[in-house]
C-alpha cells in the first residue's frame, strides 16, 4: 500500500470530533480549477470518467468544460492518479457510485486537492451529454455547461422557447449544440438562463458560446428606447378642485 493510499484512507477514519487543518493554496492560471470523475462500481472497481475545467466564481461553481485534452497532459495524469486512488480507498470503506475530486492549481503549475464530493455532481452533467453526444454522432464531442448566463430581458415561458430556438439554430449553422439545462430563471427579478453547448472543437465551442451570450444580451436592446418615466406615463397631474365655503 502505497504512502498516498494510507493517508487518505487515514482522512476518512477521522472521528467527527477531530478538527482538519488544511494548508491555503491560491489558485492561478488559466487552469485554475480542475476536477476529476469517476464511478465506482457495485463490484468495488474504480471506473474513471473523465478530467474537466471548472468556471468557478469566488466560491460559486458556474460551470464546466469537458473534452480531449482540456488540460495539459501533465495535470490530467495527476489528476487522475490522484483521483483513481481516492476511489479505490472510499471503496475499500463501502462506497459506490458516482463522485469526484476537485483540484485547485497553484502558481508552480502544481495541483492540490480542495474536496472530495460523493454525489452525482454538477460536472456530471457535462459528462453525460458528451457521452449521449458521442454514442449518438460517433467521434468525440467538447461540452462546455453555464449554469449562469444573464438574460437581458425576463421572458415568459413561450418568448423563452423562441428566444432559445432562434439562438439554437445560429448555434447549429455552425455546427455547435445547444441545450438548456437550467430554464426556471427566465423571469427571476435578475433573469438567467443555464445552458450547456457541445462542439467537435474548441474553436467552434467558443464562437457559440459568443453567440449565445451575445444573443441573451440583446435581449435588454429591444427595451433600450423605452425612455418613460412613471410620472409621464401617468400624464399631467391635475389638482383637485376645493369646494366653495359658503359666505353664511
């Protein structure tokens, strides 16, 4: 058993009354949050499914990339050795099923493990689509999810299908998918959309992603004229006539 293998399994044996202390690690570049999925099966066996990059806002996840080599090969090798022998310890301990490891990179180039989630995570997501993607249209896919991109205008649900179908369409002439995964937001005081695009390259992933933003953002253009105060839409104020006192 390896030294790495014996301190996680240590981790976990750790009583609740047991107080962690974890060295602050600053995370820098441009592949700043990494993370890594994988399943474990009711046999016990660790079932890698995949490296991803994180959009993480301060301490709000905001999404993920996925696809072939979406990080340099040095940091998926890690990332995956790392995150093969965290599977193979939580499932000496009795776990099964889906989880992953996020990493965070510091400014040597160097990954740190931030946490470990057992649940099926927001990153599945992408996962799952690039793995429906590929078995349907053959070849491989890049998938890239936003769980939050503004809308410029609050849209019912029928202005939302239309808004979305017209943007698909300018998605797909250029051969970019897209799928919305979080619709409930449309009409929040400060609207969103959640969506997840899926290209063969990267390019053509982030001219969508372009078109997309760009097309919810014009949203708030076609208000941009409306120059009406309450007070003019009201009309003129009129001032009440007084009744008369009698002079008797």
């Amino acid at each position: 058993m390896s030294a790495e293998t014996e301190g996680l399994r240590a981790l976990t044996r750790r009583s609740v009354g047991d107080v962690l202390l974890e060295e602050y690690v600053e995370g820098s570049g441009s592949y700043r949050n990494p993370t890594f999925d994988a399943v474990i099966g009711s046999d016990g066996e660790v079932h890698p499914v995949g490296v991803g990059l994180m959009d993480v806002d301060e301490t709000s996840y905001r999404g993920v990339t996925v696809g072939l080599d979406v990080l340099p090969e040095p940091l998926t090798g890690t990332a995956v050795g790392f995150g093969v022998a965290v599977g193979r310890v939580l499932a000496q301990e009795g776990y099964r099923g889906w989880y992953d490891v996020d990493f965070v990179t510091d400014r040597s180039g160097r990954l740190a493990p931030v946490e470990i989630n057992l649940r099926l995570t927001g990153p599945a997501v992408a996962f799952h689509l690039q793995a429906a993607l590929d078995r349907l249209r053959g070849g491989r896919h890049f998938v890239r999810t936003f769980d939050r991109l503004p809308l410029g205008a609050r849209l019912p649900a029928g202005a939302l299908r239309e808004h979305v179908a017209r943007t698909a369409e300018r998605c797909r002439v250029l051969g970019a998918t897209l799928l919305v995964t979080i619709p409930t937001a449309a009409f929040d005081p400060v609207p969103y959309l959640g969506v997840a695009i899926a290209a063969r390259t990267r390019r053509t992933l982030e001219e969508a992603k372009t078109i997309v933003r760009s097309a919810n953002a014009a949203l708030g253009d076609m208000f941009g004229d409306l120059e009406v105060s309450l007070r003019a839409a009201r009309g003129p104020r009129r001032r009440r006539a007084r009744p008369r006192r009698s002079s008797t």
